[in-house]
C-alpha cells in the first residue's frame, strides 16, 4: 500500500449474513394514532444501525400501516396486520409485522382454571384479547410459550395440548398492551394417569324420567382429579335407555347399561333399570309369576319358574326387588328372595323352617329387609342384610307380629301386633309403632275390630292400613291415619271389600286387590280424589293377585 512499505496488498472476503441486521422486534402491536420506531440492529455488535441510505421501507397495506420511505417511523392508521418491509442493495430484505388495534386491556383464557389431562387424553386451548369494555380483539396478536414437553406436547398452529407422562405443567399466552409492555397469563396444566370413576354406577328411573350423572377423572392415587370431558357414551340397549344431552333418558321397563369411553379409551359404566309403576303377581299359563306393568295393562315379567313369587317390593332406589316365594302352589313355606328390579340377579335370603313373608326395605339406603317369619299366630319381626347376613330378631314376646313396615328416614317401624290390650279384651290386630331397635313401643289404632297390613306415606307424616268394619256385605278400608293428630280418614268406600293395597308415592293413587262379582280376586287402581275403580285388564284365562307401586324416584345424594 503507498507509504506503508510493510504491509502486503490482498483482498479482503466480507460475508453478510440473513440474520446480521434486522429489526430490533419481530412484531409490533399498536393502536391508531400512536406513532413508533422500530430501529434497525446490528446482531452481532448489539447496536443499533442508522438505515440512511442503506434501506428503503414500505407497506404492504397503507389503509392499516404506513411507514418512513427512509427511516422505520411506523404509524398505524386502520384495524388489521400489515407487513413492513426494509429493502437495501448491500443487506438481506428484512420484515416487520405489524398489528393495529384497540387498546388491550386483558386475556381471556380458556379453559379459564387449571385444566387436568389424562395421559394420551387431549384438549384444546384458547385465548383472545379483550378491551376494557371485555368485548374481544381478535386482531391482537399473541405469543405462546412452550409447556414442559416431557409432560404435554402442544401443536402451535391447531392449540391442542396431549398429556404424555403425569407430571403438572404451565402453558403461557402473552398479548401487546402498550409499546413495551404486555399482559401474560398461564394455564396450569396437570396431567393423570386417567381412571374414569362415575357418582352413580347402579340407578333407578321410572319410564320416561331423566337423570344426570358425573364422570370425574382419577389420578395415580384413584383420587378424583376432576370433571372428566369429551366422553362418548353408548348403552348395551338404546329402546330401554340411552344418554342425550347429558342426560339419561329412561324409554321403557327392563336393563341397560352405559358405558362412558373416554378419548384414550378408559371406560366407566352405570347400570341403569327403568321400572314401570307397578310389580304384580299374575297367573299364566298355571305359573304364579311376577310382572312389572303400567297401571293398565301386564308387561314385562321377571320371574319364570314353577314356584308362587308374591308380595314384591321395589328397593328405593328402583334397582332390586324383593319378595316372597313358596316352592309349588301347594306349599304354605314361603321363603324370602332378592333380585336386581329387571328379575335378574335372584338369590335367596331365608331358609327357614317356618314361613316368612312380607319384606319391606329399610330405607332410606335399601341395604337390609325387614318381614316376618315363624308360625301363623306366633310371627315375629326380624332384619336381614341383603347377603343373608346379620340377621336379628326385632320384637320378641308371645304377641304375634307381623306385616312391618319401615320409616321414609328409616329411624321407626309400623306393624300389626295381635294381643290383649286391655284385661278380657279378645286378643285382635291393632296397628303400632316403635322406634327401629324396638324402643318407645306405642300403640296407634283401638278399634273393636281387625285393623292390619299398615304402610308409611312417602312423606312419613301418616300410615295406612287396612280396617275390617264388619256389616253386609262385608267391608274391609283403606284408612289414612295423621300421625301428629291420631286423625284418621277413610279413603276407599264403605261396602268394598280389600284384601290387599298399596299407595303410589303422592298418594293419589291406591292398587287394591278387591273381591268382585262371584267372590272373583279383583285389581284395580283407585284415585282417591275421583273414588274412579280402574279394573287392571288382563287377557282371558290369566289372574291377578295383588300389586304394589313403585317408590317414588329417589334424588342423588
């Protein structure tokens, strides 16, 4: 070189690389009217570069941005995103986006609290941006943040998140507020091992009722993790009960089960039994059998063999039945039998030498029965656990007990007892009530004649029995007794004879089993407002013997 005799002349190679120059920031939030500069910066000597001369800038949409044609003065004019570009003979081309909008004043975030996942199950995520008057912006642009991937992964572009090992995590979603500032909020994001576990595994409706019921989600210690998403049922028989809408839909009497299949294939189920409004024992075909049917007519049957099946009785709630069976027509054993409310299921609960009969569930949980058993004039009360367990005397004595019945609360329990209330009285039924460990005895009715078959209101404020008023012809009543005031009224006519009853759960409605024309076993409803006698039709050739309504639905706990 001229006056330096120790230096070598040689060329010197200068690469420029893609990324040596750009804009200091990669997007840009504004809202009109609000002017910015975005500088230009020299990577790898962290300063900023005077663009004069070096660049020219434009817009790819002046209606929303314009920008300097010299230097990167932005000013945003109208709602939208534009691009700024940054042309220049010795750099690469740099671009700027540009988003134009309302002032943000926060992010909404969905699902708005922490979000629990099953491993394999997925979700999707969402944010928008919201004004101070909580209306969206939608426009506003928005930064997310990666979760921890060993935990969830998340796709970017379609927001959906997949758990992939147990663990908790955060998701981040950050919007421009201002020109260096911004409003940030985090979704914690806890991912289980995915057990599916359902609040009512084993229910009860009547025909045409509905019923919800909850899935929640379980971790690796089977604790509830909560509500359990995106599930899909399906029932083992949709004319018997289906899943719509979140709801149960109870079609007609009989058997289903729901099964929930959650997106990584756990599956939980509940057993669904549709019951019709009454149980009956009918004769076909010379079997003594128990059916379910509406009021108007037989329909489903439940039990199907050569033995005498009657007094059934609906668990409370609708799922069981029990009742009384004798081997042949000619037997006078009757022994007790459960079941699940469709006839399946049946297994015997006594085995007793002497009769027993009459059972009635203790209530409100419907895991125990109560009856009698032992030799006509000699009966007492006892109750058993459903298993055939824990069975144990209730009265003792020499009266004769009999025809229990138990509280809506489960804490008394009504029978008949046939004893000498008064000295050189004749010994006759009379209706009393005792605490349900046998305490605070107290006797109900005083009548001169028969007073038998008692039953609580659904309420549990009266009871009903059946009185034996004697004349002629014969009459035997269905009395409602208050049981705060002793008051007492009948309900069916003077001059009908019932041999057997049962009140539907609002007490409108009574199934009495009558004697008609020629001494004939009669079952009929009977509204109690009307005092209209609806005969049960039954094809020829078939007989009826008594029937008994259904409890009413019971509610969730």
């Amino acid at each position: 070189m001229p006056n330096r005799p120790n230096i070598t002349p040689g060329l010197v190679s200068v690469e420029v690389s893609d990324d040596s120059v750009r804009f200091a920031r990669s997007q840009v939030s504004l809202r009109p009217g609000v002017l910015d500069t975005v500088p230009l910066r020299v990577v790898a000597q962290n300063r900023d570069l005077n663009p004069s001369g070096l660049f020219r800038f434009s817009s790819s949409d002046t209606a929303k941005v314009k920008v300097n044609a010299f230097f990167p003065y932005i000013e945003p004019v109208g709602p939208g995103t534009a691009t700024v570009t940054a042309t220049s003979p010795f750099y690469p081309t740099l671009t700027l986006t540009v988003s134009v909008h309302r002032p943000v004043a926060g992010l909404q975030v969905t699902p708005a609290g922490p979000a629990t996942l099953a491993i394999g199950g997925s979700m999707t995520v969402a944010a928008t941006a919201i004004a101070a008057d909580s209306s969206a912006i939608p426009e506003a642009p928005l930064d997310w943040r990666m979760p921890d991937t060993s935990v969830v992964g998340f796709d970017i572009q379609t927001k959906v998140v997949r758990g992939r090992h147990a663990g908790a995590t955060t998701i981040a979603v950050r919007a421009p507020v201002g020109r260096d500032s911004s409003v940030t909020r985090t979704l914690e994001i806890r991912v289980v091992a995915g057990g599916l576990q359902i609040s009512r595994p084993r229910l009860g409706l009547g025909v045409g009722e509905q019923a919800s019921v909850a899935v929640q989600l379980l971790d690796d210690r089977r604790q509830s993790a909560g509500p359990a998403t995106d599930l899909t049922w399906s029932s083992s028989n949709d004319s018997i009960a289906v899943m719509r809408e979140g709801q149960i839909h109870a079609l007609r009497a009989g058997h289903a089960r729901l099964t929930a299949r959650a997106p990584w294939d756990s599956t939980v189920a509940a057993d669904v039994y549709v019951v019709d409004d009454l149980v009956v024992t009918a004769q076909r075909g010379g079997m003594w059998d128990l059916y379910m049917m509406s009021g108007t007519s037989v329909g489903i049957q439940l039990t199907r063999d050569s033995a005498v099946e009657a007094q059934a009785a609906l668990s409370p709630d609708l799922t069981r039945i029990v009742w009384a069976a004798a081997p042949s027509p000619r037997s006078t054993n009757f022994q007790l039998f459960v079941g699940d409310a469709d006839g399946s299921g049946q297994r015997q609960l006594t085995t007793d030498s002497l009769p027993t009969g009459a059972p009635a569930w203790v209530r409100p949980a419907g895991d125990r029965v109560v009856f009698h058993a032992g030799r006509p004039g000699r009966q007492q009360l006892y109750v058993i656990n459903l298993d055939g367990t824990g069975r144990r005397a209730l009265t003792t004595g020499e009266n004769d007990n009999a025809a229990p019945d138990v509280s809506p609360d489960g804490a008394k329990i009504v029978f008949a007892s046939v004893r000498e209330t008064s000295p050189g009285q004749r010994a006759r039924p009379e209706i009393f009530e005792m605490n349900f460990d046998g305490t605070d005895e107290r006797q109900l009715t005083t009548n001169p004649r028969t007073d038998d078959s008692p039953q609580y209101s659904a309420d549990g404020r009266s009871v009903y029995f059946l009185r034996d008023e004697g004349g002629a012809p014969p009459t035997k009543r269905v009395i409602k007794m208050d049981l705060a005031t002793r008051g007492e009224t009948p309900l069916t006519p003077a001059g009908s004879y019932v041999r057997s009853f049962s009140v539907n759960a609002d007490g409108s409605k009574i199934a009495l089993t009558t004697l008609g024309a020629n001494n004939t076993v009669l079952v009929a409803t009977f509204d109690v407002a009307t005092q209209t006698l609806t005969p049960v039709s039954v094809p020829a050739g078939e007989v009826l013997a008594s029937a008994t309504y259904r409890p009413a639905t019971p509610q969730p706990r």
